[in-house]
C-alpha cells in the first residue's frame, strides 16, 4: 500500500525501492533467475515462495514506476516478464478476467517499448492487446498513433 500512495504522490525512486523489495521478499532467499540481469524472469515469479500474485504484483507495479520514470527499457523488460508470468487458465481467476489482464499488461508493454524507440516490439505487444480485447476501442486508437 505505501508503494501505491508513492507511487501516486509522484515520488517514484521511493516507490521503485519499495516493489523491488517487495519482491524481493516475495520470491524468498534464493530466487530462480535465467541469467544475473533478469530479475523480473517469469520464472522467478511463477515460482515465488509466497505465490506467485505478490510477486506478480510487485513487478507490474515496478514496471510502472520505471515507465512513469521515462526508464522505458526497464519498464519493457518488467512488463515482458509479467506478460510471460500472467495467470492461466486453471487458477482461480475468470478467463475473462486473466484475457483482460493480459491485455492490460500487453498495452503497457507497447508504451515502454514505444518509449525505448523499439517500435517492431511496441506494434506486437499492442497487436496482442488489440487481439486479446477486440472491442476495446482505446487500443485501436492508440495503435493508429
């Protein structure tokens, strides 16, 4: 809660110290990385000690306080991780709800990587989205700018 009211007051460093602990915490003494510089890997957080939701969490709510930040490739590379992280089928969430996160999590991903002028990657995270939310019209309007 206090990364959130931080991350509203604009107080962004102090809010990105707080999620990055949190997942810290979250993912437990020794977490799974695919290599030394990934620690948003969507490994790690599937495999979080305190499930995977905290960490979860915790790294989309970093990957906004990097994109609030203008830290657009780390925002795309946080994003990325919790796109490949999302919830499946089979957990106790909707499948409408887990599609409508996906696309959430889809169109950050296109901004960040707006943001870091990889506009390939930016038009294929917005694709999803738009794929994933048809009707959504806000999506399609923002892949015409």
């Amino acid at each position: 809660m206090l990364g959130l009211t931080l991350l509203e007051l604009g107080q962004l460093d102090d809010a990105a110290l707080i999620f990055e602990r949190v997942r810290e915490n979250s993912l437990g003494p020794n977490p799974p990385k695919t290599s030394v510089a990934d620690v948003n890997s969507d490994v790690a957080i599937r495999s979080c000690a305190f499930g995977p939701g905290i960490a979860w969490g915790a790294a989309i709510n970093l990957a906004h306080s990097h994109l609030l930040s203008r830290r657009w490739a780390e925002a795309a590379v946080g994003y990325a991780a919790c796109v490949r992280a999302a919830p499946v089928a089979g957990t106790s969430l909707r499948p409408t709800v887990i599609q409508a996160k996906r696309a959430d999590l889809n169109h950050w991903l296109a901004r960040a990587r707006h943001g870091a002028n990889c506009s390939n990657g930016a038009n294929r995270a917005l694709s999803a989205a738009i794929h994933l939310r048809p009707s959504d019209h806000s999506l399609r309007f923002h892949s015409l700018i």
